[in-house]
C-alpha cells in the first residue's frame, strides 16, 4: 500500500516543480517597442523574459524550466509538416 502511494508523489512532485537548469542571458532584443531578454541553456533550452523599465532587469544567469528537446527536426521532417498543413 505505501509504494502506490510512494510512487504517486513522486510522479506529482516532478509535474508540479518541473526540472530547471542554469541559463544563460544570450540577447537582448527590442521588436515594437518591447524588450526581451533570450536566456541560453543545455539542449536547446530558451527562455524569453520581459522586464518591465529597463535591460537592468535582465540578471546574467538564472534557473530556467528544462524544455526537453529530444531531437532537431530533419529537412524531411519538416516538409511532411508543410505538406500536412497544405492537405487541411
């Protein structure tokens, strides 16, 4: 009975604090007036923060969420993904 149990919060604790890793501030963008911050981490992680005032807001290294990419799409995969699109 204690193991369903044991297994069940450790499945809840890993979707409600996801894994983060350390990121690194990459670019600092302006597009119509609004500023972004592109942070850099291990596989392909990004993350995009929007300070409020100025680029100060913007801290050299923070923990970011872990986006998982498994794989880059190949040049096959992503005409598949057109043709899709184009057959809807």
């Amino acid at each position: 009975m204690i193991l369903p149990v044991l297994v069940l919060s450790v499945t809840m604790a890993g979707l409600l604090d996801p894994p983060t890793v350390v990121c690194h501030l990459w670019k600092r963008l302006e597009i119509n007036e609004v500023k972004q911050c592109i942070y850099r981490g291990p596989n392909k992680t990004f993350y995009t923060h929007f300070p409020t005032t100025s680029y100060r807001e913007c801290v050299p290294t923070f923990n970011c969420p872990y986006n998982r990419k498994d794989k880059t799409p190949s040049v096959q995969d992503i005409l598949r993904g057109i043709n899709e699109g184009f057959s809807k």
